[in-house]
C-alpha cells in the first residue's frame, strides 16, 4: 500500500518546468536515439546547443519543458518526459479578409523514456500547434484537430502571403498562417550546415532554385536531411522542400496534362501537422472551419 499511495503523491505533485542546463543535455541524450540521424551522440548534444543560439531559437523563441516533481530539488529530479515549444509569428484572417497578427505556440520534440511508466506524462505538454511524426491518432485524442498534408500541390498566389490573405475567403472560413520567413528557413539551413560541416567537411550551397518570368515563376526553397551517411545503399536521407510558390498555378497545370506527368495526389498519414484553436473569441468556431495557409515543410521547427 505504501509504494501506491507514494505513486498517487507524486503525481499529483507533478507540474511544468524549465529543465537546467545539466538536465537539458541529459534530455538530449535520452532523444538522441529517435532524432540524431546519422551524427555521433557527442556532435548530436553540440547540435542541440548551437540550434539554440539561431534566431527563431534564441532569446526566449524556443523553450523546453518538463514535468516533474516539484517536491525535489533539480539534482534529484527524473526526467519524466520533455518537449519544446517555438513561438511563432503567425497572421489569422476573418472571412472578410481582416488580418490579425498572432503569436502561435509549436509543440516539438515531444518525447518520452520508453521504459517508463510515465509516457503519459508527455501529453501534458501541450500548446497550440503541433506536428506529429506519429500519425493523426494519438494527438487526435488529445484534442488536436489534425490537418490534411497532401503530397502534390499547388500554391498560386504570386503575392505577399500576408496580402492574399487579406481577401474575403472564397470558403467563408478563417484563415491561419505561420509567417514563412527568413527565420524559419535559416533555422532549417543552420541544422543542415552543422550537419554537412560535420560529416562531409562543407555546407550544401544551393539552398532553392528559381525559374521563370515575374508573375509567371515557379520557385522552391529546400534543405537536406542525413539520416545516415550516404555511401549506404538504401540510403534514407532526404531533400525536403521547405516552401514552394507557384505563381501561375493555371500554366503549371496546362503544362503537367500537356507532358502526361504521372501523378496523383495522396493525403498522408505521417508527418501530420494538428492545430488546437481557442476560437480568437468565437466560442462557436472550431477547428473544422479554419483553413490552414502554407501549411509546408518550413514550419517543422
């Protein structure tokens, strides 16, 4: 009897901290299996470190979090779960086409010890936007309404992302978009250089490409990602784009059906991002009637 009703003490002393720096390198070697890719774990902990100090990360943009015991001083606390949160710029837009700036809160690195009996103690991290690499289910459960990514598709507007949003939504539906700005994509860069430098001795130059005419032009903007180191041969690292602009989405379509492209359009099931809405003060909007601009690759950070 006295091992359960120490168990139901120490949950209910349970609560949100920031971890020290001492615990905040523990944290990262406890993750390091699921999110180190190819590094070694001492390069994987200085990673972890210099993603701190860029300018999405820095001075209070990301923060971690862990539940623990506040009954124990920081030397003797476990380490139940971690997760981090980035604060993001973000814009919502009214049916009307009326833009309000936002700060939207992004669940990270959501992560538990898997021996532990706590893994629950993950779901208390929680904040307003969230991507999972795990599915739609579990954070679905949990209140997060889960957005469809598909793997082809087009955005057509040529202008600024903020001014195509200030006008009347076709759907009647409010708008959200996280700013898709230089911060976000240097954080991405920053990860791929540390990692180039590290294990081929260089940083991958080409960052995006670009073609076309003014108001006719299609640009992308991408960054690598090494899971294991290339020579392997059924390698698994990644080019992910980032952001993709198509100015003249009609040409593009023309174009795919006149060079019969094989192609087709699939929503997946991983890499999911999910959104909690506390309605902007519409207590009868929910998240079935938001629409989810520049929902990309660039706002995984």
């Amino acid at each position: 009897m006295f091992g359960r009703h120490s168990l139901i003490y120490f949950y209910l002393a349970l609560h949100l901290d920031q971890p020290t720096e001492g615990e905040s390198i523990s944290i990262s070697t406890l993750n390091s299996n699921a999110w180190k890719d190819t590094l070694p774990l001492d390069i994987y902990l200085k990673e972890s470190a210099h993603l701190m100090t860029v300018p999405l990360a820095k001075d209070g943009g990301m923060t971690r979090w862990i539940p623990v015991d506040n009954n124990l001083p920081p030397v003797q606390r476990l380490l139940l779960a971690s997760c981090e949160t980035f604060r993001k710029r973000s814009w919502i837009s009214d049916p009307n086409g009326n833009v309000t700036q936002v700060i939207t809160h992004r669940v990270a690195s959501v992560y538990t010890d898997p021996k532990g009996w706590w893994q629950t103690e993950a779901t208390k991290c929680a904040a307003s936007v969230l991507f999972s690499d795990i599915g739609k289910r579990f954070y679905g459960k949990l209140g997060r309404h889960a957005f469809p990514i598909h793997q082809v598709g087009f955005v057509p507007s040529a202008r600024h992302p903020r001014s195509a949003m200030a006008t009347p939504s076709l759907g009647g539906k409010t708008r959200f978009m996280i700013s898709p700005d230089h911060e976000h994509m240097l954080w991405h860069h920053s990860k791929e250089e540390f990692a180039g430098e590290t294990l081929f001795r260089k940083k991958p130059e080409v960052k995006g490409a670009i073609i076309g005419y003014p108001a006719n032009r299609v640009w992308a903007v991408w960054t690598h990602r090494f899971y294991e180191m290339p020579d392997t041969s059924a390698s698994k690292n990644t080019l992910h784009t980032l952001r993709i602009v198509i100015e003249n989405q009609d040409a593009v379509l023309r174009l795919v059906k006149k060079m019969g492209l094989p192609h087709r359009v699939e929503d997946r099931e991983e890499g999911i991002c999910s959104l909690r809405w506390y309605g902007g003060g519409n207590s009868n909007e929910d998240e079935d009637e938001i629409e989810w601009i520049g929902n990309e690759k660039y706002g995984w950070c």
